[in-house]
C-alpha cells in the first residue's frame, strides 16, 4: 500500500506532453480527493513511477521520445508495476482489442467527458485494490 492510501487518497499519475492539460487534470482531481502528480513524458512517467508507484496511471498515447505504447512496455517489464492499471487517453476511440493488445484497461477520448473519466479512475482502482474498497 502506497502512502497515497494511507490517506485513502488514490496515488493517480498523469502523463501527457501537453502541459496545459497536465495542470487541469491536475487541478480537476484535486478536487475529486485524488493525490494526483504529473509526468510530460514517458522517460519521467517511469521514474516517477518507480518512486512512488501509482494506484491509477492516465497515459498519453502519443507523446514524443517515449510514447504510450513504449510506456506500458516498460512498466509490464517491472514487477512492482506490472499491476498498476493504465487508463489511456487518446483523441480517438480505441477498441477493445487495441486496449489489449496494449496492456491498458481501458480508454478515455479526448476531449475528457468529466464523471465517464472520475468512474473509470475509480472503477480501475477498485478492481485492484479490491480490500481497499
């Protein structure tokens, strides 16, 4: 148990190279109780994940240097986080075999529809913090 649940905080990290939607995702789950931090891209998704692994990562699919797909590559490769649940947001709707075959849980289009995006956080934590709930 991380120390975000010690809080009964979810530890959610948000990924993406876009800098303004990184401050508003932010914000936004700040104020859903959320313990949110933040990574503009893949290469610092991972370091950040390694020091404090996250209950819930939102990844950007497409990002320069190190994208989405190369990402849940990396993290399926490490044993601590193999099991943290990524949730992909992309501006196309991806179906559920593409989901799969990436390793993610599900997906969340952009732009972000608010209550389908906190449900999906909180339904993916949920399944794997099933004591927690």
């Amino acid at each position: 148990m991380n120390a975000s649940m010690r809080d009964n905080k979810l530890n959610v990290l948000i990924v993406d190279d876009d800098l303004a939607i990184l401050d508003l995702m932010k914000n936004i789950l700040k104020g859903f109780n959320f313990n949110p931090s933040v990574a503009r891209s893949g290469e610092e998704a991972l370091q950040t994940a390694r020091n404090d692994a996250p209950d819930v990562i939102l990844l950007d699919l497409h990002m320069p240097g190190m994208g989405g797909r190369e990402v849940i590559d990396a993290l399926k490769a490490e044993p601590a986080l193999r099991e943290v649940p990524v949730i992909i947001l992309s501006g196309e709707m991806l179906a559920r075999r593409e989901l799969d075959a990436l390793g993610a849980v599900c997906s969340v289009t952009k732009p972000f529809d608010l209550p389908i995006l906190i449900e999906r956080i909180r339904s993916v934590s949920v399944r794997n913090n099933p004591s927690d709930s």
